[in-house]
C-alpha cells in the first residue's frame, strides 16, 4: 500500500493555504467595492433627487411678485451673478396640501450656494414671512453658475421686469467634487429655445 510523503503533504497543505488566502482575499476586495460602491450610488442618488427638484421647481414658475420680510418688493425670479443674492429665487406653483391648511397653492423658493452645499429654502407664506430652515440638496459643490435664456441670449444674471418677469429658460452648470461638472437646462412656462 502505498501512501503520501510528507513532502507531497507539505505541498498540498501550501496550495491549499494559498488558495485560501486568495479567496479570503478576492472576498475581502469585494467587500471593500461593495461599500465604496454602496457610497457612489447614495451620492448619485441624492445628485438626481436635486435635478429633479430643481426642475421641478422651475418647471412651475410663476409670475408673482413677492414681497421678503422687510416688505422689500421683489421680482418674479431673480438670480445669477448678483453678489448676496441667491443663485435662484422665485415662485412656483403646485405646492401640494394635502391637510388642506389656510394657504395658497405658491410657495417662494430660493436655491444658494453656501459653502460647499447647495440649499434650498422656502417661506411658509408668499409675502413677508421670513424663509424656512436650508434644505441641504448636495453636499461637496465646488461653483455653480446659472444663465438665463431670452431674446435668443444668454444672461449670467436675470431680474424679472413686470413686461418680462421670466426667461424662456434657466441653465445650471454645476461642478462637484464627486461628479464633476454637470449641466442641466429647464424651460420655463411657456419658453421655447
């Protein structure tokens, strides 16, 4: 009868420990993947959940002029390149209320820049009432520029007048840290490129 050597054993238990120490290796690799890709997916998740609400928003602008907390009158969307003022501000229609509380149908809805977050923020009410805690949309925004169609132009700025208080459309272009730069384009009520 004839057996192995220990030398034969040795060198199977080696192959088998090598083998071993691949599987919990490639197991290890696809554990770590998992996670990062896990993270990527919340991120793209959140960054399609903003365009969409962003376009959502503008989608439904209205021609409403408004007035802050102040009482400062203000035109129906504002926005661009104006220093202390928000990247987008204006009145969209189709805020749903389903308990059917004492207010109308707009809601003021302003979009900034704020460190490295884009945030969104309301008013309760269309006329004085003071905006309402930031809705953080994304996180790691890098620079946000928005233009602003009209006429067969664009514009990095846009005050509404009352014979023009909106454009045709609005453009993003946003860079982020994850996703890089990002450009997203909304027509407005009745725009037409």
């Amino acid at each position: 009868m004839k057996g192995f050597t220990l030398v034969e054993m040795m060198v199977a238990l080696l192959v088998f420990a090598l083998l071993s120490a691949a599987g919990v290796a490639a197991l290890g690799f696809a554990a770590d993947n998992r996670e990062v890709v896990g993270r990527r997916m919340e991120a793209l998740a959140r960054l399609q959940s903003a365009r969409a609400l962003i376009k959502s928003d503008l989608e439904q602008a209205a021609d409403r002029r408004t007035r802050a907390e102040g009482g400062v009158s203000t035109p129906a969307l504002t926005g661009g390149a104006v220093a202390g003022a928000p990247l987008l501000g204006f009145v969209r229609r189709g805020w749903d209320n389903p308990d059917a509380a004492p207010r109308p149908s707009l809601q003021y809805v302003e979009y900034r820049l704020v460190a490295d977050r884009l945030e969104r923020r309301v008013r309760r009410a269309l006329d004085g009432a003071s905006l309402d805690e930031p809705q953080v949309l994304l996180e790691g925004v890098e620079a946000v520029e928005v233009a602003f169609y009209a006429d067969g132009q664009w514009a990095p700025a846009w005050a509404g007048t009352p014979l023009r208080p909106l454009p045709q459309a609005v453009r993003l272009d946003v860079r982020t840290a994850t996703f890089g730069d990002i450009r997203q384009l909304v027509l407005l009520p009745g725009g037409v490129l």
